[in-house]
C-alpha cells in the first residue's frame, strides 16, 4: 500500500513540475520562443531527413519474408542466368532487365511506356500477388510461350478506367500481340516507380546472340529453407568461376570477379545508400548545434534563477528535486520544439522528395509514419536530456550562502561560463566541419558545370523516335524512313541543321560491339576490347558541335561507298599511341569486311561528366547508318534519336516533331522530347540535390553558431557591466573595451576553426566519394570557409561591443 502512495506520490510530483514549468515559461516567452524555433529547426530537419532514411534504406520491403530475398551484385546474360538457375542449390533466382520502353497500341491513344522484362518466376520469388489475375508461369519466359504482358496498377487506372474485364484483352506492343493475364497492386514497384508493365524474357537457347550478347542482367533471389546468406556467397563464387567458360567468347578476367550475395533491399539502395548517410550525419551535426545553442540559453537563464533556486532549496527542495523541476522544464520545451519540428519536417519530406533525383530508389514510398513519429519523440527526450542535463546540475547546486556570497564577490557561475564558452566553441566547429563540406561540394558542382561535355549543347533538341517491329522489319525500309524524316525535319521552322545518333550523349544508354584493330594486339588471355559504337548520319558532328581533330567527318558519299568510321581522340591515343588513327582498319567481332578511320573528333562525355564511357567500354567507334552498322543482335538499329539544331523554344519544336512522325505513321512513337541542356542539367542532378541540402544545412549551424557567439557575449557584457563602467572612469580608451570583448570573439572563433578543420580532415574520407575534381583536403576551400566563419563571428560580436561602448561609468559608480 504504501508503495502504492510513493508511486502516485512521484506522479503528483511531475505534475506539479510540469505545472511549474508552464508557468516558468509563460513569464519568459522569448527565451521559450528562442528555444523552441531553434529546437524546431534542428528536430525537423532530423526528422525529414530520417524519413527518407526510414523510407529507403530501413522500411521493409513489401514482400513475402523480405529477410530471405537476397541480390546478387553481378549481371548475366540470358544463358548465364539459365544456367545460374539449373546448379544454384541455395537460392531461388529471377532476373530482370530495367530501362526498356514499347510502343503500345490498345490502351487508347499510342504512347511509348516503360516496361521491364523479367524472368517468369519473379513475381513468385518476391511473394506478391495480382490485384487481377495472375502471375507469369514457370516457363512462359521461353520462346514461343511468352507473348503475356502484366500491368501496372496505374497503367490500368489510367489507361483503362479500372476496367475489371481487362484480363484476356490483347494489346499490341513494338508490334507484337500480347495478351493481358494480370494486373499488380498499387503498392508494387519494382524495379522502379516508373515501371508501367511487365513482359516475360524473350529466352531462346537456340540463339547464341540472345543468350549471351543481350542484356546483362540483374539477379535477385530467395534462399531456399535452411540455407544461410553465406552459403549462397560460397555458392556464386564457385558458380561465377564456372560460367565463364560456357559463352562461346572469351570473358574478361575480371569480368564479375568480386560477385557476392547481399539482402535484396541493401542491393536496391547500394547506389543511394552512401549520400543518405552522409545527409543524415550532417543533419545530425545541425541538431547538436541547437542543443549547444539552447544549452546555452538555459544555463545564462539558470545563472539568472540561482537566487530563486536557492531560496527553494533553503525551504526544503532537494539537490534532485530541483533537478527534476528545471529537467522537466527541458522536456517541455524540446515537446513544443518536436511539434513544431513535425510540421516543419512534413513539408520539408516534400521539398527533398522534389530536390532528390526521380529514380532514387524508393522515394515514391518517403512520407511520416509512425516510425518516423517515434523517432521524433524520441529525439525530443534526447534533445531535452541533451540541453537540459547541464543547466539542471548547475542549479541543483546551488545553495543561498553561495548566491548571497557571489553577489558581493561577483565571480558567480565561474564553471557555467566555462561550459557556456565550451558549448560556444564546440557550435563553432560544427558549423565549420559543415560550412567545409558544403564548400566542397559547392566546388565539386562548380567543376561538373563546368567540365566542357565536347558537344555544343545550346539550341538543341533531340527527340527518341521509336519506330514499331513492323515498319523497321527490313533494313531498306527502316532507313528510307529515317532519310525522309531527317529531310523532313529540316523545315521545322528555325531548324538549322538535323541528324540523327543511335546513342545521344548523356542518355544512360550504351550499344555494344567487339572490335579487333589494326596494330593492336589482343593480350594473350583476353577477349577483343568491347568498344562503345553510335550510329549517326553524316550531319551529326556538325549538329552536335564536335570539332574534327584530324582527318574528315562523314559525308553522304560514305552511305553508299566503303565502309568507314570515326573515333575520338582518347580512342585514337590509346589504340594507336605512335602515330595517326586515320587510315587504320578496324573490324568488328562476327564481320568479315574491315573498315577505314577517316577521321578523329573531340572527346565526348557521354556516358557522365566525369567519363566518356563506362568502365568495362575500351574505346568509342562511330559508323555511319547504313546496312551494314548492324547491333550485337546482327540487326541495325530501329529506333533513332533526332537531333535539331534550332533556336526556337522547346514546346514548339517538339510539337512541331511530333506532328512531322505522326504524318509519316500512327504507330511511330515520340518520346523523351528535351534539350542537350536537359541533357546536362539531369547529369548533375545528383550532386545538385545533396550540395543545395548540404549548403541549407550548414546555413543553418553557421546561423545558430553565429547566435550562440552572439548570446554568451551579450550575457558577457550584462554581467560585467559594473567592470566595464570601473574602467571607463579610470580612464580607458574604447579601443580597450572593444578588445576586452572582441578578444572573447577571437577566442571562441580560433578554437572553433581549429576544431571544425580538424573535424573535417577527419571526416574527409567519408565525402570524398561525393567529390569531382576537388580533393577533401582542398586548402583553399578550407581558407574560405574559415574567412566566413571569422565575418560571421565578427558580426556577432558587434551588437555586444556597442552595449559595452555605452555603459555610463557615472551610473555605474552611484551603484557601488
């Protein structure tokens, strides 16, 4: 029973605390406003941020046992992956190939959609099922069997109005009739948002071309029951030492070397992983610059209670019980702050969802839960410990002798100016740990802006045309449909020139070939080097602005003569080092006839900003568009991108685009209708999106460590105004007043820039990963930020100089 008491004893206790509190913080409502708003900030920004952890790298994913599915972090072609599928013991395995897109007719107006093909087991082995119908079948990836298509639940909704019948209806895609046997949930999204249908891999192990040289797939998989994940690792690695000797080439040694097998939802967030954490790290750092900040507040507050306090205590108050009180109010005001925060956060989840790239994995699914919620509440009791601890422990301590004594002596709080001249220092160094890294990062921009791409891109637009099965059947056919539309293109009005490119820089898609070369021996061992190939028509270099550094371009003889080529200069370099490429022979891997370089243009960044071609890419070829500038696949390319030269506005001339392919054909699809900036601009988007935020982030420390400077200062001048007033009269210059203060300034200011450097050279390793072209070490970026921090600081000290400047020694000495 009398536990009993004692328990609703300790409640009434809180209550009374808590009722205290408000009222301490009604009497004092800027100070509540202050650190509230400053509370606010650093919860919100946390709590947006952790939901776009929460959404992308933590949240479940939504399918049956999530924690059996697993990624394998290499890719296979069809054969590799039948095989891969006969000898795994461990794993169930799917593969699917992301980034296509059809022609589809049936579903309405004709439109260009993107699919996804995918192995028949997939959806079983991610455990999901249809809103309508079902799923594929083992086997209906087979040749002959696979003329299904599965929808996408918003494709239903707004292409068909929700029609419940829709299973069985056959629709038409890149020519071929497919029949629809299911339609997914509203909650599937894989592999992206983006995906608006799912076909079945085309697999034909009659066709060595498809099941060794199409696309290199991703594979996922579920363990089977009583496997581990490193049983399924031992097992990829002994599969991928065997695999290589099934293709009818030799692979590259290194070719999937360091394949290994990691939980599915870790592999499809393995290129997002690392700048989230890096984001949440430095809204972190935000956070602690807050609490030092309201740290700060409360102990210049509690410096100014002690009398209150002490008379508490001298009525019976415990050390504890005051603790708890002032504690109490910690936590009522990081609860006002984390409210406040909620809201800030729930418009700020949007503002990242519209800064962050569209295809970032995941991102469609970011919003507040109650996931997000509970870390909020529980950040606002860490926050208000945080803050809190210090000014409670200074005032539980307080006795009345003590404050009686200090006030005569004046050297009260001796160790809460310390801690507020530590809280100060250490929201400095935060501040310039983050200022450093947004000034890297703004630098890394700067220099992706302003890397030359090879290519002049102002006034251009390109236009993907997507041509049906049917009307690019035939070689001849194909091409005098592109002649005819190139010419026709011509009369767009304000067109200056047009051409056409299979590839177009910067489009994230790369076409293949094996290429042997004149006076390049293969080394023993190795297979021929892969080259990436664009077929363009003659016009293209002039179009696109690539400069011809040796020899000619193409010229319309050349689409009916010889077989010829062209290669950039870091081609020619790497190939033919000695001399000139132009004149040399080249032949690809599968031809018989050689082809002449005629010429050498100018290196094009058109894989990224950082590099004209990916990693396993040895070397660029450009052919003209003839008969012979056939793909992997023996066939040449059916869909084309139009490239006009025009200074008229983008809608018009895509408009005007559209308008020309539809008089030509109906079933011709236009889609990705944008500039050669566009281009550009969404080659940077990434960087852009984590250097605005990095830049919001550290304006924010830097701010609040500017008020931080700024607070212990103005508490500085208020209590040794008497001081002040004593040197004045005995004869101080101002110079004097203004050096015993701005000395305090300087102090603070050179601690924390040592500090925040240290910091972070520290943590440099961490953002070199997010940098291009600029070392994490970079002296000059540090110089910048620390002459900021130095302005900032200054600016922070004025407000207190001139309340010391205007202390009135005659007052001052009438109070002695």
């Amino acid at each position: 029973m009398s536990q009993r008491f004692s328990s609703l004893g300790w409640f009434d206790d809180v209550l009374q605390d808590a009722r205290y509190a408000v009222r301490a913080m009604r009497k004092s409502p800027g100070y509540t406003a202050i650190a509230v708003l400053t509370l606010a900030l650093g919860i919100g920004a946390n709590t947006a941020v952790f939901s776009l952890v929460e959404g992308i790298l933590l949240r479940p994913l939504a399918y049956s046992a999530p924690e059996m599915l697993v990624f394998v972090t290499g890719t296979y072609p069809n054969g590799a992956f039948a095989a891969m599928r006969q000898q795994l013991r461990t794993t169930d395995v799917a593969a699917y190939a992301d980034g296509h897109s059809f022609n589809v007719m049936g579903l309405g107006q004709a439109a260009r959609l993107p699919g996804t093909l995918i192995s028949a087991e997939l959806f079983s082995i991610l455990g999901v099922r249809p809103a309508l119908g079902r799923v594929f079948d083992s086997g209906e990836d087979v040749a002959g069997r696979d003329r299904s298509v599965i929808l996408s639940d918003a494709l239903w909704r707004q292409r068909l109005g929700s029609e419940p019948q829709v299973i069985g209806r056959s629709i038409e895609l890149d020519g071929v009739r497919r029949e629809i046997i299911g339609v997914m949930s509203k909650d599937l999204r894989f592999p992206s948002a983006t995906t608006a249908l799912w076909i079945p891999l085309h697999r034909d192990a009659r066709d060595p071309q498809n099941s060794w040289a199409g696309d290199y797939m991703p594979v996922i998989g579920r363990l089977r029951p009583g496997a581990t994940l490193e049983q399924a690792r031992a097992e990829i690695r002994l599969f991928q030492s065997r695999v290589v000797e099934l293709f009818p080439w030799r692979m590259p040694a290194r070719w999937n070397a360091d394949v290994t097998v990691i939980p599915l939802q870790r592999g499809l967030v393995s290129d997002t992983q690392p700048r989230l954490i890096i984001l949440f790290g430095a809204v972190t750092l935000v956070l602690l610059v807050a609490c030092a900040n309201v740290a700060n507040l409360a102990l210049a507050r509690a410096a100014v209670r002690d009398r209150e306090v002490a008379i508490r205590a001298a009525l019976g108050a415990g050390p504890r019980r005051i603790a708890m009180q002032l504690l109490t109010e910690s936590l009522l005001l990081a609860a006002l702050g984390a409210l406040v925060g909620v809201a800030l956060a729930a418009q700020g989840v949007e503002l990242l969802k519209f800064l962050l790239p569209a295809d970032t994995p995941r991102l469609v699914e970011v919003g507040l839960n109650w996931r997000v919620l509970a870390f909020t509440g529980g950040l606002a009791v860490f926050t208000g410990c945080l803050f809190g601890f210090t000014p409670a422990l200074h005032a539980s301590r307080a006795g009345l002798a003590r404050v009686i004594g200090s006030a005569n002596r004046g050297d009260s709080g001796s160790v809460s100016d310390r801690l507020r001249r530590s809280l100060t220092v250490a929201q400095i160094a935060l501040a310039v740990l983050l200022v450093i890294a947004a000034g890297l990062l703004i630098r890394s921009l700067w220099t992706l802006s302003t890397v030359d791409p090879g290519f002049r891109s102002e006034q251009v637009v390109t236009a993907r045309i997507n041509p049906n099965a049917s009307l690019c059947g035939e070689p001849a056919q194909c091409l005098a449909f592109y002649r005819e539309l190139e010419q026709q293109a011509r009369s767009i009005p304000g067109a200056t020139g047009t051409a056409l490119v299979s590839t177009p820089p910067l489009g994230g898609a790369v076409a293949k070939r094996s290429l042997l070369l004149q006076d390049f021996v293969v080394p023993p061992g190795e297979p021929a080097p892969l080259f990436w190939m664009n077929v363009v028509t003659p016009d293209y270099f002039e179009v696109m602005g690539i400069p011809a550094h040796a020899g000619r371009l193409f010229t319309r003889a050349d689409l009916s003569g010889h077989s010829v080529a062209i290669v950039p200069a870091a081609t020619a370099r790497r190939f033919w080092p000695e001399g000139s490429a132009v004149g040399k022979q080249i032949r690809f891997v599968g031809e018989l006839e050689w082809r002449t370089v005629i010429g050498v243009v100018a290196d094009v960044r058109a894989y990224n900003l950082t590099s004209d071609a990916p990693s396993f890419i040895a070397g660029t070829v450009y052919v003209p568009y003839t008969p012979r500038a056939t793909q992997e696949d023996g066939r040449i390319p059916a869909e084309m991108t139009l490239v006009v030269r025009t200074p008229s506005d983008l809608p018009r001339v895509g408009a005007a685009l559209r308008d020309l392919v539809f008089e030509f054909s109906r079933e011709v699809a236009v889609s990705d209708v944008k500039s050669m900036r566009r281009y550009l601009s969404d080659a940077i988007a990434a960087p852009l999106s984590t250097t605005v935020l990095f830049m919001t982030f550290a304006g924010l420390a830097l701010t609040l460590g500017g008020v931080g400077v700024y607070g212990v200062l103005a508490f500085l001048v208020s209590k040794r105004t008497r001081e002040i007033g004593v040197r004045v009269a005995l004869g101080a210059r101002t110079s004097d007043i203004v050096w015993l203060i701005m000395k305090e300034g300087v102090k603070f200011c050179a601690a924390g820039i040592a500090l925040g450097i240290a910091g972070a050279l520290a943590a440099s390793r961490s953002l070199s990963s997010e940098l291009h072209g600029v070392s994490a070490a970079d002296p000059a970026t540090y110089a910048g930020v620390s002459f900021v921090v130095v302005i900032v600081t200054f600016l922070a000290c004025y407000v207190p100089t001139r309340r010391a400047l205007r202390v009135d020694p005659q007052v001052t000495l009438r109070d002695l």
